[in-house]
C-alpha cells in the first residue's frame, strides 16, 4: 500500500514536490529511500497527516481510508488517533 501511495503521490508533480520539500528529500534521496524499510511508514505518515490527500490516495486506490490507516499503524508502530 505505502508503494502504491508513492506512486499516487509521484504521478502528480505538485504533490511530489510538496511531498519532497515537507520530507526534505531531493529526487537522488527519494530514490535511496524507497529502498529502506522505514521509508514506507513514513509515506503513510504523510498521508495521514493530510486527511484531503489520504481520502483522495484512498479513494483512487480503491482501498478503505482505515485499511491505510491500520497499515500506517503497523509500518510505524505507532496507533492512529
């Protein structure tokens, strides 16, 4: 799903870009970390932190908003509120 919500986010390019300047990330570093781990939660976390983005992800993607909320939950440990 976090691979999906990348695609999501890098098939729009003001979404990326704001994507990479909240994240701090270039395009050389994005591409480094999407191949860690770590990195997939934390695409999760942004989109949750934008309740517009995550409903527009979800809503694209066909999956329920709470289904990328659970697997937000388990990429990064921490339960949503």
């Amino acid at each position: 799903m976090a691979a999906e919500a990348l695609t999501y986010l890098a098939a729009d390019p003001p979404r990326l870009e704001r994507f990479m300047a909240l994240s701090g990330l270039t395009l050389g570093t994005l591409r480094a970390a999407a191949r860690e781990p770590c990195f997939l939660g934390a695409i999760l976390d942004y989109l949750a932190s934008d309740e517009p983005l995550l409903l527009a992800f979800a809503a694209s993607a066909g999956h329920d908003p709470a289904d990328v909320m659970r697997a937000r939950d388990m990429l990064s440990g921490s339960p949503s509120q």
